[in-house]
C-alpha cells in the first residue's frame, strides 16, 4: 500500500457537488492499494499514521502524532498512486489492486485509523468521481509505502 499523507488545517470531500465529509484541522490521506497487499501492510500502516509525528509541540517541532493533538483524519481512496510512467506519456495503472481486492483492504485501514484513535475518520467514497479541497498546513506531505518498510 501506499500513502499520501498531508497536515491539514482543513480537508473536505465533495461527490457531484456535494459536500460528502470535511474535518478541521488533522491528516488527509490518500490511499493506493497495490494487487499484492495484505492485511499485514495495512496494520503496518495503520500504526504508522497514528504515531506519526508531524504536528507541532509547544516549542514549535513536530513532535506530536494525531493521537496526541486529537485531530481528525480524513481518508481517500486514490488507485493513481500506483501509475506507472516509465513507458510513453499515458500512465499505467497494472500495479493497482482491483477493486474486489482494494476495498476490503481500504475499509480496514479506515477501521483500524477509528479504533486507534477512538474517533469516526472522515472518508470519500471508493471508486466515486471526487472533488478534493484541503490546506496543507505547513507544507508537510510525506510518502508512505509499506513495501519499504525495511
């Protein structure tokens, strides 16, 4: 699997012009699911998001995770993650897991981020036509693969 992960002061999701979920400050996460995940890179995952050090401590250093800020978490599917450029000007989505594999797999990276944190995470909708609007705070974007784990 591979993530996008961006410090936000405010992220929203709107399907069709309609706002469908929007969180204040906190994380936005694109997610790319990749035809041999597994259960295992998403608990990885999970655990590294939640513990995640990029928000800022009282003397101004990112020393403090979305557990200990309380923030919320909005997460979106995003398949391009996974594009292929290495040939012509025309991406490849090969990598990409389908969606009777990504799905359950994108689900329980939502489950696991709710339970870690004890709060509803904010979502798109797997697979929708979304408008994506969000402040990267700071800017902090940082690139997560759990194929790299090691």
């Amino acid at each position: 699997m591979r993530i996008v992960v961006q410090r936000v002061s405010e992220a929203s999701v709107s399907i069709k012009s309609v706002l469908h979920s929007a969180i204040g400050e906190g994380m936005m996460i694109l997610v790319g699911v990749e035809h041999d995940d597994t259960e295992e890179d998403v608990e990885w995952l999970a655990k590294k998001v939640v513990n995640l050090r990029i928000f800022d401590d009282e003397n101004g250093v990112m020393n403090r995770s979305i557990l200990d800020c309380g923030g919320g978490i909005l997460v979106i599917s995003q398949f391009t993650l996974h594009a292929s450029t290495k040939k012509g000007n025309r991406p490849s989505y090969i990598r990409a897991a389908r969606p009777e594999q990504a799905v359950p797999l994108y689900r329980l990276f939502i489950e696991r981020l709710d339970a870690a944190t004890g709060k509803k995470c904010g979502e798109g909708v797997f697979g929708a036509d979304m408008q994506v609007a969000f402040v990267n705070d700071g800017p902090v974007t940082i690139i997560i693969d759990s194929k790299l784990k090691e």
